[in-house]
C-alpha cells in the first residue's frame, strides 16, 4: 500500500510537470465547431483518474509540441468524459479509457491504433497526412526534407512514368506510417543524381559515420516487395538506434549497447560511444545486427538480463541470438572487449544468461512451483499431462485464481497429472510458451511437450466473479479430464 501511494505521488507529480499548452482541451460546447477547424486531429478521450490516460498524457503533451509545427500541422486534442465532455464522448461510442480517434476535418476517420509514446505518435501521425510520397520540385526541397527527418528516408528520382515509379509509390502507401518517401522529377535534382530512374535512402545526418555511406542506392528490380526488403535491410545502418517505437524492427541475432543515448542534449556524446561499437559492427556486418539504445527507457529489458542497476557512463552490452538466448557482456566496454564478447556469442562459448528463481528446497506439495532452473524438470520431463500457470504476484486475478489452483492440485494428486504455477516476471519463460497477460495458462500433453496448448483463463475470470469458486474448481477439473480421456 505505502509503495502504491509513493508510486501514485511520483506518477502525478511527473504527469503534472509535463507542458501541455500544445494539446487543446475541447468540450461538449466547442468540440465540434474547433474541431472542423483542423485537417486532421487526433482526440484523446480520458478520465482524469485513468491510470493509463496519467502515462499517457506527458507522451501525448511531447507529441503534441512536435506535430503543431508539421507541415502540414497535427491537432492533438483532449476531451474529459468525466466532465464537460460527457455528451461527446457518449456520441463517440467511447467505453474505455483512453480511446484515441483520427479525425478528418471534424469527422471520425479512424481508430487509432498506433504507439503510445511521443516519437511513435509523431511518426504515425505524420503517415496521415499529406500523399504518401511528398513531391520535392527543387534542391531546396529535397534539402529540407533531409534536414527535418530525423530517421532514414527514401526518395525517388523519375524522369517518367516507370515500372520501378510504380513499385515505389506502391511501396510508399504500403509503409507510410512506417517510412517517410519523397519523389522528384526536377531536372537538377536527376542532373545531380546521374541518373533518371533510381531509388535511394538517406540516413539521417545525425547517424552519418566513417564506416558505412550515409545513402544508398536501390538496385533491384521494379517490385514492391523487394523495394521493401531493400528499405528493412539498410534503414539502420551497421549500428541502428533503436527506440521503443522501432524496436520490433530489429531481429536477431542481435547486440544492443545501453547507455546514456540522447540525440537531442548530447549528439556528440552519444556517438563518441557509437563510433567505437561500429568499430566492432563493420567486421560483423551481415552475420549480426547491432544497435544502441538509452539505458532510461530500456530498464525493463536490461532487468531481463539481470542488470536492475547500472552505473557508470560506459555502454552495456547484451546479445540474443538467433535462437533468441541471452547473453551479458561481463567485461567493461572497451572496443577489443566487444570483439571477443560478439565473436564467443556467436560460436556458441559463452553461458546464456537465464533469468531464473532459485529452485525451491520443499517442492513435494501438489500444487508444484517451476523456475526457469527446473524447468524441464518440473514441467517438461516429468512424463505427465500438464497444467501450467504463468502469474504475476501483483496480479488481482492470479491471487483469485489461486486457491482454485491449489484445490485442483489437491484433487489431481493421485491421478497422472501435473499442476504447476510458475512467476512469469522473476524466470524467464522458454519457447514455445507465450506470456502477454497474466494469469496465462497452458494444457501440456504428456506426449506432445512441446506443442502446449493454450487454456482460455478469460473465460475463467468471468465465471470466477459469477460463481462459488467450488464451481470453479469443478470446470477446471472437467477440461483436465477431458483432455485425460
């Protein structure tokens, strides 16, 4: 509770300090008349006690102060359906906060169903205005697209109609909330190119380095899809910066260096480190990806490789490979340190890191506790039909599902069946199991381990607030016994 409240302080107290003068606050008397007002808009509808609309709202203010100044602009709106702006939000069919809507000149256009931090909300809502590949008609132009992107960009250079125009604008529509595209057909612009039916991508100038060249040139057939795989392959370069909107984008294997990345206050400081790690990613280009990352917006990752508190200036460094186990670089940063710590990962002679509890000492009671350590022992080879849950100790619904657990696990003592609960936030959860809510449960057949099947526990929480819990022991017990039979 005294952690609940100190988290609640903290939370208002950094939502409050976030600058808002750039988000317009509409209500039931001004929202359609101010709304009509803007091209697009995007409209946040909250409650003021929402816990999810409080980490929204600073990211939200942060966007908002970018995309006022797009051209074309961005109107980020607000309206409170608590208060004033009741009889909007009823119109707009909002049952949930926050609900975020597109709007087109004071009509719904669509759902939004992008990011929810600053620079992913930027870039989704920049893809929504304007064409899809903006029209450069000079060098001044083209020169202050480059200067106002700050990630890779694409560009056309057509004299005429083409095949490969065709592909490229089929591309630009494709990937327009991911990559911003500009075409020309300016005689200067192609004079300066030398050549009249090309495709090239331009690394912002804040990532232009010595090892790699800040453009390259397209230079594969007229499809779409080859265009794409083109953008994928070289958007990042030797070493991308990576951020939570564009982290998807970057596979494994994978070498990532947390540190104190900030391209805004401290661009030099941030490449001093950048520099030294490509150093190391140019000799590995094409066997393994490379990227840095800001340790302050990555604490939960680096929590996941057991680093909760890092200190110092000096990068971190992880890696996964491509059968996604973790690896800690233990040594100081240092270029050669790197080298060896990427060459031994990749030969396979280094300890994966595995996030894990200590085996339990007493793990003879029915209901059986896994941690990643025992595992395969617990879970894997035990030569039993299985029942798995993965929870989350602050989880309300775990907590009530837990007695029911340990009943079932009381009754199935004697039968050829396992019950096992396993903490999915202090182990790390193998393949092929799949945790994104909590309680998640998982059917394990005896003779099908590594296939598991997924239990539907939103049916159980429903029917757990309806019913005696007894009722719900008796449904779990049913579907372990047909699954038995």
């Amino acid at each position: 509770m005294i952690f609940f409240k100190l988290f609640t302080i903290f939370l208002f107290a950094y939502t409050c300090s976030a600058k808002e003068e750039d988000v317009l606050e509409l209500t039931d008397s001004d929202f359609e008349s101010k709304l009509a007002q803007h091209e697009t808009a995007l409209v946040m509808f909250y409650a003021p006690w929402c816990g999810h609309c409080k980490r929204l709202k600073p990211e939200y203010a942060k966007a908002a102060e970018d995309l006022i100044r797009n051209d074309p602009p961005v109107a980020l709106v607000k309206v409170d359906c608590t208060e004033a702006g009741k009889d909007t939000c009823n119109k707009h069919g909002v049952s949930g906060y926050p609900t975020l809507k597109i709007f087109r000149n004071g009509e719904v256009s669509q759902e939004y169903n992008g990011p929810r931090e600053a620079a992913g909300i930027v870039k989704y809502m920049k893809a929504q205005v304007g064409p899809s590949s903006v029209e450069l008609k000079s060098k001044a132009d083209l020169d202050k697209f480059l200067i106002t992107e700050k990630e890779s960009v694409v560009v056309g250079f057509f004299e005429k109609e083409s095949d490969l125009k065709a592909a490229f604008m089929k591309t630009a529509d494709q990937l327009r909330e991911k990559v911003r595209f500009a075409h020309t057909s300016y005689k200067e612009l192609l004079d300066n190119e030398g050549n009249k039916d090309s495709i090239v991508l331009f690394r912002p100038a804040h990532l232009h380095n010595k090892f790699e060249e800040h453009r390259v040139t397209y230079k594969g057939k007229a499809d779409a899809g080859e265009i794409q795989k083109f953008i994928a392959k070289h958007s990042h370069g030797l070493v991308g910066h990576r951020k939570p909107d564009n982290r998807p984008e970057f596979e494994n294997p994978l070498v990532v260096a947390y540190y104190a990345v900030d391209y805004v206050k401290n661009p030099k400081g941030t490449n001093y480190w950048r520099n030294r790690i490509l150093k190391v990613a140019k000799d590995f280009a094409g066997k393994v990806n490379f990227a840095i990352s800001a340790k302050d917006e990555f604490q939960h990752e680096l929590n996941e490789y057991g680093l909760e508190f890092v200190k110092g200036e000096k990068p971190v460094v992880v890696c996964r490979n491509d059968k996604n186990q973790k690896f800690v670089m233990k040594d100081e940063f240092s270029v050669e340190a790197l080298e060896v710590f990427v060459s031994d990962a990749l030969d396979g002679n280094l300890e994966p890191y595995l996030k894990s509890e200590e085996i339990p000492e007493d793990n003879d009671a029915p209901l059986k506790t896994a941690v990643a350590k025992n595992f395969d022992d617990v879970v894997i080879n035990n030569d039993k039909d299985t029942l798995i849950e993965f929870y989350a100790p602050w989880c309300g619904h775990c907590k009530k599902l837990a007695p029911a657990l340990e009943e079932l696990a009381e009754k199935m003592k004697d039968e050829d069946v396992a019950v096992v609960k396993m903490d999915a936030t202090a182990n790390d959860v193998p393949s092929p199991f799949e945790v994104r809510g909590f309680p998640t449960l998982f059917w394990i057949p005896r003779d099908a381990k590594q296939v598991p099947v997924r239990y539907e526990v939103c049916a159980i929480i429903k029917f757990f607030f309806t019913v005696f819990i007894d009722l719900l022991i008796l449904r779990v017990t049913l579907f372990l016994q047909n699954k038995i039979a």
